[in-house]
C-alpha cells in the first residue's frame, strides 16, 4: 500500500507557493541539479538512491532537499509499506509547469555561460 501526501500531510494539488520561498530554495545547494534532473529526464518516478547515484549528493543533503521541495508542493513522496522500504518521488504538476522556465535559463545560460543546465529539444 502506498501513501502520496505533501509533507504536511495536504492534498498535493492544494499548496500555493511564494516566489520569495521558491527563489530561496533553488539557491540552495544541490536543488537546481535535482530539479533539473526530474523535470528534464523521461521517466515520471525517482527513487532516492536513483537520485543520488546520478547527481552524486551526500544523502543528507538529499533527503533535506527533497524534504524541501515536497513541503513546497513540487514534488510528490510515495512511501511504500515493503521491506527493504521504497520511497519514489514524481513531479506535480506544479513542477510540470515550470518546464519552459528551465528551457529559458538553459537558454540564456547557453547565450551568457560557459555552464548550461543540458536541456534537450
């Protein structure tokens, strides 16, 4: 059985965010790596060792980071009652429709930087 909620426990279509919140957060370390990481790859679920094997973070740092963007409504945890225990985060679609704002970034920073967020076409 698995339980899909935001961290405090609301309905993840029911959160609103500030910009002030949203800008703090992905000056954080790591956040912008992990969002780039699950809005531009395919695949719809990602398991936390998943996540850090590809972006090489210590796991607190993770844990904290995606803990964060959950209670932010961005992503969705789903813990599932197994042993060993499973844990998957999945964009909402909130995070969804920050899409073409990465594009943008990744395009200004292609035109200004030396350093490109990789987005594919």
């Amino acid at each position: 059985m698995a339980n899909t909620t935001i961290a405090d426990g609301t309905d993840p279509g029911a959160v609103s965010i500030e910009g002030e919140q949203l800008f703090e957060l992905l000056g954080r370390a790591h956040t912008m790596g992990i969002l780039k990481q699950v809005v531009i790859d395919e695949r719809e679920v990602f398991r936390f060792g998943e996540l850090q094997e590809a972006l090489d973070i210590a796991p607190n740092t993770l844990s904290r980071r995606l803990e964060e963007l959950v209670e932010l409504g961005l992503l969705e945890r789903t813990q599932y009652d197994e042993i060993p225990p499973r844990v998957e985060y999945e964009p909402t679609t909130m995070l969804d429709d920050l899409e073409p704002a990465f594009r943008e970034i990744d395009a200004w920073l292609d035109a200004y930087s030396s350093r490109s967020l990789d987005c594919p076409e």
